[in-house]
C-alpha cells in the first residue's frame, strides 16, 4: 500500500467518530487523499476474511451460514476490536499507517487482546468497587453492583460479542461516560463509580443514610424506589456545609443555616456565584485531603454541573431543591404503637359501656384508659357511640400530638408545608365522617398559634 | 463517497470466480454419477443462492454448502442432467429455509444428510413433499426438542 504524506493532510482526531473508528478513519482519508480506493478494498476483503475465520470458530465448523443478524453481530465485534487497537495508537495517522503495514488480520488479533486485558481489569476493579460501596437503601445502586455489573461481567464474550453492552445498569452516575460501547464502557463506568465510592466513604454512612431521607422528604418520594445518584446529593451538600464554615465531613445543614446560606446567596450578584462555588469546592478537597488527581478531576466535572444547578435555581428561586436541610427527627407515636390492637371482646365491650347513658367525661376517661392505638382510637370514634358533646369534650382531653395525627388522617392527600395555614386547609376539607366533622370545628376554635403547632408536627408526621 | 466504506456483507465482495471454480470441482465426484455442471449452470447455481440467501435472511461465505449439496446429491437416483441445476437449487432453498426454522439447531452436514434420505426413501426425487411434508416432521421434532431421538429411530427403520 502506498505511503502518503501526513505532513499536509493532518487528519483530525475531532472529525472521526471513536464507536466507528475504522470506517471514519478511512472515509475521512480517502477524502483528503491519504488513502486509495484500491488500498480500502484491499482492508475491506481482508475484514472479509476475518469474518471467515470468527464465523468458523462461532459455528464450530458446523455450520457456513448464519442469519444476517449474527453476522452484522460479528461483524460488529471484529469492527470493535479493531477499532480498539487503532484507538490505542498516538494519532490517527499512526492508525492509518498501521492499517497500511499490517494486516487486518494481526490488528484485529491485537485488539482482541486488549479487549480481553480490559475485561480482566475490569474484573479486577468492579471486586474494588464493590469492597468499598456505600452502604444504602437505594435499589438501583444496590441491584447495578450485586446483579448487573456481575452478569454482564460473567456473560462478556470479546470473541463474538466485543461490542455488546447489554447490561441490566440503572444507576445513573453524576457524569455521562464517553465511551458507549462494549467493555471500555462498562471499565469506564465502573472506574467513576469507584471514584463516587471513594468520595462518598469520607462521610459517615449514618449521615448519608439521613441525607437521602432528607432528601426523599424534600421531594416527597419514597427515595430508595428513585433514579438519584448520591455522589451528587452528598457532593452538593458538602459543598454547602463547607460554605457555612462547618466541617468538610458535615453533610447535615439545619433550617435556620439553611434559610441563612440562601439569604447570603440570594444577595449575591450571579455573576459571583462559580467563583465562591469553586473556591468552596477547592476548600471541601483540601479539606477532605483528596490528593487522588483522578478523583480531583472528577469532583471538578461534578463542579461545573453544580454551578450550572445553583445558578438555574437562583433564577427560579428553587434552592432549597438543591440544598437539603435537616428534617426534625420523625416522632415516633410511642404510646399509639408500643401496643397491639384491641382484643374484638374487649372492643365490643368498651362499645357497649360507651353506649349506656353516662356524660361527656366518663365517656372520654373510659376510652383513654383503654384505647392505645390510633387504629382502635378511630375506630372507637366511628363506633356511633358517641354523640356531638362527647366529641369536643374528648378531642379537649388530647395533646397535640394525637390531635396533629388526627388532623392528619383526615387530609392525608395534601401536600403539607408551611406556605398554606392549617386554618385555610381545614375551611377547605370535606369531612365525610361525623367524628370529621367535629374535629374540623375543634381545630378551626383553636388559636392560630395552637394552630401552628399542630400543622408543625403534622409536618413531621408526614 | 461515504458509502464506499460500508462493510456489508454481500457475495459481491466475495471472489465470484473463486466460487464458481469451487461448484464446478464437484464435476470430480458427480461425474461418476453421469451428472457435470458447466459454468453457465454454476453462475445460475449461485446467482439463485445469492437471492435465496437475501430472500432468507441469511449470510453465507464461499461456496458455503453448495458443493457439500451437490456431492451428496448427485447420487440420487432421482436427479439426471436434466433436472440437475434446478433440483440442486430447490435444495438450497430448502436447506436455507430449515436452517432458519431449526434456529441453526442442526449442523449442515446433519440436515443434508437428513434431506437425502428423505428425499430418495419418501419423496421419489419430489422437493415439494420433501418440504411440505418430510421436513416438516424434522421441524416439529426439534422445535420440541425431540430431533435427535427422531434421526435415531429413522435411521434404525433405514436399516431394517
């Protein structure tokens, strides 16, 4: 084949497409005359005859013929391993040259085994990135290491399926990778995901736990069933907490810190935002002592989306999206679920002296003495054994807390945060059940300071 | 020219003559048999694969099964000159569409033995009924997976 003179025709890396490196490579040559028509026949029979050669081995001689979708297939994973070898080289026209001194047949070879050394490490770094995982409810995370990665790992076959990327892998990473394809996808994804672990291992499991909690009750979803990657959520946080002076392992930001990171912000000319966030992000890594360059450069990538993040929400007046301040701890009902429900008989029992002719506040002693569930409170309540009187004296011998759970059942639908008072929702709430109804007349009696109380820990019941 | 590097697989890129020369080999052994192909009727041979094969779905290198087809075939004493070309190309088809049916179950030596027998002990030389009917049973016998306990117990009647 003839040489020709790279020196003015450079080919430029930009103008070939790294999933169809081959083809592109010589499309791109012939077009700028480094290549002759005659010289891509040539390449093109002898890829012919290496098809020869893997479709023997894929039929074990058997068979001469294969339906056109497994020879595209193979077709497909001889182009990959080529390309690999070719993509491995310093420049493009190394790679031509390379495909103009040698046969197609040794260049494949070559790039087989580079595929199958790339399997091998990856092996290798999937066992590292599964030691060092985040312990984590999230289904995707935790499905993606034990289940996909594993399957695709055992069932890659770099002979007749180098190309192939079927895996089951949900996780979505902070970065896209750029390769999209075969094993150097999978080695690339696995080699960020290993990079998030390292990141994420600095921070104490239990306070990453809560962060996506806090998170899931930021958003209202049920976070374990979600998409969300948790390098970006802790990543975020942390740069925030570092931005509020706390230190770089402190993932949890309070209320008022919050309201008061988002005021500072808020004052801000937008314009002054990347500075401050990379200066925070340099600070966090300095702080974290992250001396790894990979992961440096990782957490810069993460930066930039950061940046992009912060500033839309500023615009939209949506960061407290972003930045996920703490929840008060849920409150546990102790005294409504340390106990079982009522026995039938003795349910029927408490129904029938609620039912004989005794006041307002006999009624209301006799059902706090033996009702300890809400299940059995409500249904004590709807036992039509007490009438409008009995109602209101009962509902007076409540604290806030069962009232707020309460308030709760009867408007469970709504989405509940500060903006909108209790007062508003309650005018607007149809009650269904007499019970309902008297609660919605003893809450809408209460002060609006009471009011507030409730809706407060109706908040962090939901 | 963008298209000029596009790595189709498609018996043009094939060596046309090389084939050719592979088909007309098989006159060595069917010459015993009375039977010769001239390379007129090797052109048609592979000219009717080449539409089979697109037809089909199929991808085939060098002379693929042809040659194996015809060595086999030309002892049947259901094929004479004059039916030679035409017959072999109705085997093609028949053993292209069974190798699809069969989800390449079967090798090509097995099927091809597997329609010599039928075609000479049940079908009289017919590839219509060798397809309708005969292949038909081997197709329903391995789809249930039944295919080799089949062949086992054809090939025990053959020799009673």
């Amino acid at each position: 084949m003839n040489n020709l003179p790279f020196s003015k025709h450079p080919l430029k890396p930009s103008a070939l497409n790294p999933d169809n490196y081959l083809v592109s490579l010589l499309n791109t040559a012939f077009a700028s005359q480094l290549i002759s028509e005659i010289d891509i026949q040539t390449i093109q029979a002898q890829v012919m005859d290496v098809f020869k050669e893997v479709l023997f081995r894929y039929t074990g001689g058997l068979s001469s013929s294969v339906t056109t979708a497994t020879a595209q297939s193979l077709i497909n994973s001889i182009l990959y391993c080529i390309d690999a070898r070719l993509l491995a080289l310093n420049s493009p026209e190394e790679s031509l040259r390379e495909l103009q001194s040698k046969p197609v047949s040794e260049i494949y070879k070559d790039g087989l085994i580079l595929v199958e050394s790339c399997l091998e490490e990856t092996r290798q770094l999937y066992a590292l990135t599964k030691a060092s995982r985040i312990a984590t409810d999230l289904i995707a995370y935790n499905s993606t290491i034990d289940k996909g990665l594993p399957g695709f790992l055992a069932y890659y076959d770099p002979r007749f399926r180098a190309h192939d990327t079927m895996a089951d892998i949900d996780y979505p990473l902070a970065s896209n990778c750029l390769n999209q394809r075969g094993i150097f996808y999978i080695q690339e994804y696995i080699r960020m995901l290993n990079l998030e672990n390292q990141f994420c291992s600095r921070f104490a499991e239990s306070d990453i736990s809560r962060l996506l909690q806090n998170y899931g009750r930021t958003y209202h979803i049920d976070y374990p069933e979600f998409l969300l990657n948790i390098f970006e959520i802790v990543f975020t946080n942390a740069v925030f907490a570092v931005m509020l002076g706390q230190g770089a392992c402190h993932l949890s930001i309070s209320k008022s810190d919050s309201d008061f990171l988002r005021s500072q912000l808020y004052s801000l000319d937008l314009s002054l935002i990347p500075t401050v966030l990379k200066q925070t992000v340099d600070r966090l890594i300095v702080q974290l002592g992250i001396s790894n360059s990979e992961l440096i450069s990782y957490i810069k990538s993460a930066e930039n989306s950061l940046i992009h993040r912060v500033l839309q929400a500023l615009k939209n007046d949506s960061l407290d999206k972003i930045l996920i301040s703490d929840f008060p701890d849920r409150i546990e009902s102790a005294t409504l679920k340390q106990h079982e429900i009522m026995k039938d008989a003795d349910f029927r029992n408490l129904v029938n002296q609620l039912s004989q002719p005794v006041d307002s506040q006999t009624k209301s002693a006799l059902i706090l003495d033996n009702i300890h569930t809400l299940t059995d409170f409500i249904d004590i309540l709807e036992a039509d054994c007490l009438d409008s009187q009995d109602y209101q004296v009962l509902f007076q011998h409540l604290g806030d807390l069962e009232l707020s759970m309460l308030a709760s059942q009867i408007m469970p639908d709504i989405c509940w945060d500060e903006d909108a008072p209790l007062m508003q929702r309650l005018s607007s709430t149809h009650a269904e059940k007499e019970w309902e109804a008297q609660l919605i007349l003893y809450l809408t009696n209460m002060s609006s300071e009471k009011l507030k109380v409730i809706q407060q820990l109706i908040i962090q019941l939901v | 020219m963008s298209d000029l590097i596009q790595f189709r697989l498609s018996l043009d890129s094939l060596a046309k003559q090389h084939i050719i020369r592979q088909i007309m080999s098989t006159n060595a052994v069917s010459g015993q048999f009375g039977l010769a192909l001239n390379e007129a009727d090797a052109e048609q041979i592979l000219a009717a694969r080449h539409i089979i094969l697109k037809n089909l779905g199929r991808v085939e290198v060098e002379s693929g099964v042809i040659s194996q087809l015809i060595i086999v075939f030309c002892r049947s004493p259901f094929i004479n000159q004059e039916n030679y070309t035409s017959v072999i190309i109705d085997l093609i088809e028949a053993f292209y569409y069974f190798k699809n049916e069969t989800r390449d179950e079967i090798s090509d030596m097995e099927l091809i033995e597997l329609m010599k027998e039928r075609f000479d002990n049940y079908c009289a030389g017919s590839t219509e009924l060798l397809v309708s009917r005969e292949l038909e049973d081997v197709l329903q016998a391995v789809r249930q997976e039944k295919y080799y306990s089949t062949l086992c117990c054809d090939q025990n009647e053959v020799s009673e």
